[in-house]
C-alpha cells in the first residue's frame, strides 16, 4: 500500500536551531543503542518488541481498551512473530494486502483476516484455497463491481464493498449508492460491511485531520443508513488509517452504532518519523530501525553509510530517514547502497566503522527489504526473526 504525501522536515543547514525543525524527532540513543555491534553485518533491520508492546498499548489506550475497535494492517508489522505479538494482546481482526500477509496472519492464530484488496484469477483461487487450509480463520476480500462477486460464490470467503473515499486509488464511487445496494444484495449472506479507506487524509494538524476525515465518515453514513433502509444488515464498517485514527474513533457517528465500527492503522506497530510526527500527541515509540555502517567521509563534513534505497526505502522522498540521537544530521539522497548524510559545523563528524541508527521515513517497505530482523531487548540480540510476509508468494504455489 502507498504512503500518502507529508511534509517533510524542512532542509535547514549550518547554525539553524535543528531540534526545532524535527520536532518530536530528536529522539536519545538511550534504551536503543547496541552493546556489542562488531559480529553484526550491516545494514541490519533492529525490531524492539518491548518498545512495540508500548506502541500495542497506546493504540489500543486509542480505541478506549477495546480490542474490538481495532482491525491493524499488517503490511508493517510483517513478521509473524510480531503478528503473534498482538495476537496475544487480544487483537483478533486483521487486514493484508498480499496472500502471504495473509497466511502469516492465519499461522500466526488471527481469527479474522481482510484482505483489502480486490483479487481475481490465480489471486483468487490462492485466497480460497488458504480459507479453507484455516477454517478457523474467518477471511474477507474487497470488491467494487458485480464482475468482481462470482469467484467467490459457493466459498468460504466474505466480502465487503470499497468505496472510494476521495483518495481515488480504489472503490466504487461514493455517489453510486444504488449500486452499493445491489452489490450488498447480490452477494447475500457473503456480505460483511463496507470498507472506507482515508489514507489520503495526512495533514500536520490533527484538528484538520479530524475535520476532513469527520467529514467523509458523514458521506459514509449516509452510504450505510441507505443499505441499512434497503433491509441490508451492515455488519462492519472499516474506516481510517495510521493519520486518521483517532478520528474515527472520535466521529460520533460510530459510537453505538448497529454495525461493529473497527480502524485500521498498522504503522503504529513499530511507526516511522512520519508517524511519530504526525501522532506527537501520542505516547508512540520507533521500533524499528536500520543499523548502518559509516563507510567513507568524501568530504569534510559529509559521510556515507551503507544504507540505501534498497535498505530504507525511499518511496516518500529525501530525506529517507533521520539519525537516533542527532536530528541535527542531514540524509542527502541515495543510491542504491549508499546513504550519503551532511553533518552541519559544530557538530562531531562520525568516523569510518561508527554505528548510526535510522528512523526510517517510511517504515512499511523498509521491512519489506530485509529477510531478517533481529530482536533487540536490553541493548543485546534476543533473536532473529524471519520477516516472513516479506515480498510475495510463489508466483506458482497453486502448481503444489
């Protein structure tokens, strides 16, 4: 899934107050920093799973304790371990968007799955085929059109319709409320409830943010009280990202509603310097990051380390990352395995072999790019872990 759009930390160079500028960012290598680095071949993806129980916490401290409210995409968290994690902190209902989220979901004991995408031919057949490897898992998919419904007659799959919430990537338009009706009414006892995607919805300001999502969640009701009319049970509604999700458990609307009203924000697990920037308000954590390797000082004050794109991820724009512990550092742009970072005057200038500590921009396909993460607890490796949603499934699994 994309990452919406947001400001960036503002470019300021030499003798500018930087902690200011990365407001909330500057945070201390204090609980995170590693012990002993020399047998740890860099770049390295560093998961904290006490700092992500911290974060578990505090969204769940947002949907007012209630497990129930919460439906986390697992497009971050990634690891099944991680997945499992949250399993265990009473967090059943889950969404993906690829049939290897998916399985990771299912093996990790989540009792429902979404998977929010719209899948046709071998996608499928795969999705099918993995409810019913889990019966005990109840899996769902995304549908905008009647074409999309017949795969799935006669499985054990539901459904919920897309509409599109202004954010035009996909759903059936919000204006077609005659249609949705008929979707819903086609699809019969298959019919779960309608998804709400706001993704776009990425202001700095909370206040804005609560505005424009309040405000779509209004079009929305207006979608379910007409499916409602038409003698349509609406189970469930899905709305709001990681930016919107204290607005949609703020909207009054959904409070006692018919319908279960569940978020979705799934960055929260480990969150990035967009996240944590935008959710200042919050008590979230990184807990995630890249451990690089300084590799060459080609200029006085700039330094490379061995963190590219094809380490941190670069997909939402320079800088890619900040550096724990100095906001005042500037990530230029990179390469493919080189990160060149500017370090203003006044500032020490990391030597060749030091250890830096990224925060990455975008942390979801940062993931993405490691096979393994290692468990960081107490300053030591507790473990290593298989970032097993990594990528995509066998292209032919369903060939056995």
């Amino acid at each position: 899934m994309s990452r919406p759009e947001v400001e960036a930390p503002t470019v300021v160079r030499a003798n500018a107050n930087r902690s200011k500028t990365f407001s909330g960012m500057n945070f201390p290598l204090a609980g995170y920093a590693l012990e002993d680095t020399s047998r740890i071949v860099t770049p390295a993806l560093l998961i904290y799973p006490d700092a992500v129980a911290g974060n578990i916490r505090t969204t769940l401290a947002i949907v007012k304790n209630d497990p129930e409210r919460w439906r986390p995409h697992i497009k971050t968290a990634k690891l099944g371990a991680v997945v499992g994690q949250m399993v265990e902190q009473g967090i059943d209902n889950f969404k993906c968007a690829t049939t290897l989220e998916l399985l990771t979901a299912c093996r990790a004991g989540a009792a429902d799955v979404l998977l929010a995408l719209a899948v046709s031919g071998g996608n499928a057949r795969r999705v099918a085929k993995l409810a019913e490897e889990f019966p005990d898992t109840r899996v769902s998919v995304l549908v905008e059109s009647a074409a999309q419904t017949e795969v799935w007659r006669g499985t054990r799959v539901g459904v919920f319709i897309d509409v599109n919430s202004g954010m035009n990537r996909t759903g059936i338009s919000e204006a077609r409320t005659g249609d949705v009706i008929k979707l819903a009414r086609d699809l019969g006892a298959a019919f779960r409830g309608l998804h709400w995607y706001d993704g776009h919805i990425s202001s700095p300001s909370p206040a804005e943010r609560e505005k424009q999502a309040h405000e779509g969640y209004g079009r929305l009701l207006t979608i379910v009280h007409a499916v409602e009319a038409a003698g349509i049970p609406v189970a469930e509604v899905i709305t709001s990202g990681t930016p919107s999700a204290a607005s949609g458990v703020s909207y009054p609307g959904f409070t006692g509603a018919k319908f279960q009203h569940r978020v979705s924000p799934g960055t929260v697990v480990y969150n990035d310097f967009t996240s944590l920037r935008q959710l200042e308000a919050f008590d979230y954590r990184p807990a995630a990051l890249v451990l690089a390797t300084v590799i060459s000082q080609p200029l006085e004050r700039q330094i490379t380390c061995d963190a590219g794109h094809k380490s941190v991820s670069a997909d939402a724009g320079v800088p890619t990352c900040i550096v724990m512990g100095h906001a005042e550092y500037q990530p230029l742009k990179p390469s493919e395995e080189h990160l060149p970072i500017e370090i203003p005057p006044g500032a020490k200038v990391p030597a060749i072999g030091d250890k830096l500590y990224l925060i990455p921009r975008h942390v979801c396909p940062t993931v993405n790019n490691f096979d393994e993460a290692l468990m960081v607890r107490g300053g030591r490796v507790a473990g290593v872990e298989r970032v097993t949603a990594r990528g995509h499934e066998h292209p032919l699994v369903l060939a056995g």
